[in-house]
C-alpha cells in the first residue's frame, strides 16, 4: 500500500496563474529597460513556454526569432542581467498584489498542513519568486509551511527533465511512492513522471488547457472551492463536494498506486 505522505507543488500556472500577465509583462519590462524592442505578445509567449527557464526562454526566443542577434557583451552574462531585473519586475507586482492564489490553493495547503501531510515546491522557477508569491498572497509563514523549496538553478536539468522533482524527494527523504505531485503542464508531466511519481493531479490554465495530459492521474480545471465546483477534464476521480480535498487527493493516490 503505499502510504500518502507529501504533496509536491509546481509553481507557475499550478499555485497561480502567472505567466500570461505576471512573468510575461515582467520580461517585457525588463527588455523595454534594457533599450530592446523585444515585446512578447501573449501569443508569442505561449510558443516560448515550451521551453522552461526565463534565461533559457530568453536564449530560445533568440535562436528562433533573432538569429541574427549579438549582444554587445558576453550573451550569458547580458542574459543573466536581463533575467535578473525581469525577477525584480516579476517579484514588485506580486508585492502589488497583482497575482492571487487559484481556487482552492490556500484551502488545501492548510487543509494539508493540519491533517499532517507534508508540502513541498518543486519548480522551474527562480527561488525569490516562490517566496514573494508565498508570502504576499498567505503571508510570510507560508515559507515554513514547506519542507523543501526545490526550484529554478538549484538542479542542472528544468523540467521536462525529472532533476527537480528528484532533488525535492530526495531533501524529504521520501520514495515516489509516499508522494503525490500538482502541475498545470506537459512538461510538468514528464518531469514527475520520469521522477518515478505516478500520482498526479493537473489543473489546467490558458496555456496548457491542449496540453497531452497522459499519465495524470486526474486532469481538472481547477482544484474547486465549497459552491465553486471543479470540472473533471480526464480521470475517474470525481470530488464528492465538487472540489479538491485532502480525502480525495489520498483516493487520487490509492487509485494511481493500484489500491482501492
Ligand atoms: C514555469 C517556468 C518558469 C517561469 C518563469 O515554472 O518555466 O521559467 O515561466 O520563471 P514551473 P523564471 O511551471 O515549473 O513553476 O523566469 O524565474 O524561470
Ligand atoms: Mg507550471
């Protein structure tokens, strides 16, 4: 059997809904500053998510868009800068409050917390991104709610590749079978699978609602709150309230490992 002891948050498009108009707006910021007239429009953004890791993306749009290219400087060192003043653009709005929490986030994490599971974050994204998101939306406690803040350089490989995921089991001290991962995408789906995990809810967004979500255990739009019902996109699992909670995630669980 195997025994439901951590739940494993992805970030970005999982916790909240970020991209289109928190870290996409940030990365325009940050170019417009630097003298560039590189605008990412929420189309263009959308082919650019393919890749994970700002820096990366940077580097991705400039081999598929500006081959042509050169910086003045050394190009990772230029990269790294723009990058860097992309996060303090991406962490001021969200100490403007700009990016809420999805449905049902909040809910579960205390839910979680009181019925003695532990919580983690495993993400592409920059460290100081996860604390600003935290502790502007729950409040500064919300850091030590997590045992482990696995996220962006802190692994060689970014998702789709399992590194994170690997890392964030390995600082719990827990095999994939105790653990149960939440994404929003395609590569979120291959990096916790390739990470041996096979409980796995996805919540869907703008960007990822035509993702291949096989391999998730269930696929929802969100994870609902009491009179604000999930909708059930793939998978068995059917909430009883109409949305996520700890009872259902631990069925979620036993269903994926083969247990009823
Ligand atoms: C999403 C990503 C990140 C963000 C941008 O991460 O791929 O790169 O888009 O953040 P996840 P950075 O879904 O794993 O949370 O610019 O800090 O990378
Ligand atoms: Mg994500």
């Amino acid at each position: 059997m195997a025994e439901l002891e951590a739940l494993l948050f992805d970030v970005d498009g999982t916790l909240a809904d970020t991209e289109r108009d928190g870290h996409r707006v940030a990365f325009n910021s940050a170019f417009a500053e630097a003298g560039l007239d590189w605008n990412w429009t929420p189309e263009l953004y959308g082919r650019l998510l393919e890749v994970t890791g700002g820096k990366e993306r940077i580097r991705h749009f400039l081999s598929t868009e500006l081959p042509d290219f050169r910086f003045p400087g050394d190009a990772d060192t230029e990269i790294a800068n723009l990058h860097e003043r992309k996060t303090h653009y991406f962490t001021q709005m969200l100490a403007e409050g700009a990016i809420p929490l999805r449905p049902g986030v909040e809910r579960l994490l205390r839910e979680a917390r009181n019925m003695g599971l532990r919580l983690a974050v495993a993400t592409t994204t920059t460290p100081a991104n996860v604390e600003a998101l935290l502790t502007h939306t729950i409040g500064p406690e919300a850091m030590d709610w997590f045992e482990v803040i696995a996220a962006g350089d802190v692994v060689p490989n970014k998702k789709p590749a399992p590194d994170i995921y690997v890392y964030a089991m390995e600082h719990l001290n827990l095999a994939p079978e105790a653990c149960l991962a939440f994404e929003d995408s395609e590569n979120g789906v291959h990096a916790v699978r390739d990470a041996g995990l096979r409980s796995l809810i996805i919540t869907t967004n703008g960007y990822t609602e035509d993702h291949n979500f096989n391999g998730a255990t269930v696929v929802l739009d969100q994870l609902g709150e009491p009179g604000s019902p999930c909708r059930v996109l793939a998978g068995d699992v059917v909430p009883n309230g109409g949305y996520i909670d700890v009872d259902i995630v631990r069925l979620i669980h036993a269903v994926a490992w083969g247990a009823e």
